[in-house]
C-alpha cells in the first residue's frame, strides 16, 4: 500500500510535470502572437501618436493663421468703417461747397442782371447825351487873303455867343475855308487862321471854353458857290460856326420858349 501510494504519487508528480510542461508551451504558443499583436499595436499607437501630434502642430498653426486673419479681416473692416466715414464726411463737405457754390452763382447771377440793368441805362443815358442836334448856325464871310473879322461877322457870332451861354452842355463846331484862289498849301493854313480867328472871339468875349469848341481848316474844300465869280468867291471864303446841343436839352429849351 505503502508503495502502490507512492507509486501513485510518483506518477502524480510525472502526470504533474508533464501537464505543466505542456501548458508552459502552449501558453508561450498562445501568448507569443498576441505579444506580437500587442507590440505591433503599441508601434501602431507610436505611429497614431505622431500623425496626431502632426495634425495637432499643423491644426494649431492653422488656427493661429486663421486668428491673424480674422485680425487683419478686422483692421480692414475697421479701416473700411473709418473710410466710410471719411467719405460721408467728405460728401457732406462737398453738399456744403456746392450749396455756397450754388448760392454765389445765385449772388453773382442777381449782380450780373443788376450790372446788365446798370449798363443798359448807362447805357441808353450815354446815347442820349451823344444824340446832339443843331442849335443855331451861322456863315461867317471874310474878305480876299484876311482873317480878320468883320463888323457883321462879330454881329454874327454875338448871336450865337449869347445862345450858347444859357446852355449847359453844347459844342460848337467851326470851320475854315477858302476860294480857289492861290496855292492850296497856303489856303490851308489861311482857312485855318480864319477858324481859329472865330474861336478866339467866342472865348474871349463869351467865356466859352476851349473844350466845348472844335475847329479845322479845310482850305478849298465843299465850296457852296461858283468860284469862277466873284459873288461865288465870296461865299466860299467863310467859317461856318455850327451850335450842337443834346437832344433833350434841345427840347427843354425849345419848350421854354
């Protein structure tokens, strides 16, 4: 019994360490696959961690552009918002300018027609006072180769003298002229001799002034008679003395009479 037990327990021990020989190498069997599983996993893992660190670097990055963006967006925006009121600013100014722009046109519009108004009745005034007619005119005659006056040429010139004091504006018109007789040089200067002969008077005796007289020696030119005789001759050595007055002073003083 003692050995049959022993024997039982021998076989034990062998049955035992047989069995666990066994199950070591199936457990190295088993194991060793899904060791490997499990260290090609880890290396995946490794891989996964880097790509994810990867996109992590390159999300971040990415983030940061798009917040330098998003603040360049809002400069540009803030530029644009100041801009637009630079330009509302500046529009307003503008309406401002062409309102006093449209308000001088106005101004200088209303002085132009008033300048034109002013002009056309300075006008039609000038035309008035350059509008003279014919007062009084007289022929003064002189003898052959004189430019002295006559007896009935001072007669003459007193009446027109007289009529030209009680006048406020008026011209008188003299002129000069001579027969055919002699070189027409000499009867140039002679017939202006006789003219300024009759101008002489006026001034002295009736205070004319010079201003208002105009004279010329025209010699033999325009003669009214026939020179061929002697009565023709005669006519043709005169001074015409015309009286011009204007047009309304004219009137006034043809109604006071």
């Amino acid at each position: 019994m003692k050995i049959t037990g022993m024997m039982a327990g021998v076989f034990a021990l062998v049955v035992l360490g047989t069995t666990g020989c066994a199950t070591k190498k199936y457990v190295a069997k088993t194991v060793a696959p899904v060791s490997q599983r499990v260290s090609a996993t880890e290396t995946k893992n490794t891989d996964q961690d880097k790509q994810l660190s990867t996109h992590a670097a390159e999300i971040e990055a990415t983030n940061r552009d798009l917040s330098q963006a998003k603040e360049k967006l809002s400069d540009v925006d803030n530029k644009a918002t100041q801009a637009g009121h630079a330009a509302q600013a500046a529009d307003q100014k503008a309406q401002g300018a062409q309102t006093a722009a449209n308000s001088a046109q106005e101004a200088a519009n209303g002085a132009k027609t008033f300048a034109e108004q002013g002009l056309d009745k300075l006008g039609h005034t000038v035309d008035t006072m350059n509008k003279y007619q014919m007062a009084k005119n007289e022929t003064v005659l002189f003898n052959v180769n004189q430019s002295t006056l006559t007896k009935d040429a001072k007669q003459q010139l007193d009446d027109l003298g007289k009529q030209a004091e009680g006048m406020g504006r008026y011209v008188i018109e003299v002129q000069g002229f001579t027969d055919k007789t002699g070189p027409a040089t000499y009867n140039d200067m002679l017939s202006q001799r006789r003219a300024e002969t009759v101008a002489r008077y006026l001034t002295t005796q009736f205070k004319i002034p010079v201003r208002n007289i105009t004279m010329l020696g025209e010699g033999y030119a325009m003669p009214v008679g026939n020179d061929k005789t002697r009565a023709g001759r005669k006519e043709n050595r005169r001074v015409e003395v015309k009286l011009w007055v204007p047009e309304n002073e004219a009137t006034a003083n043809a109604g006071g009479q």
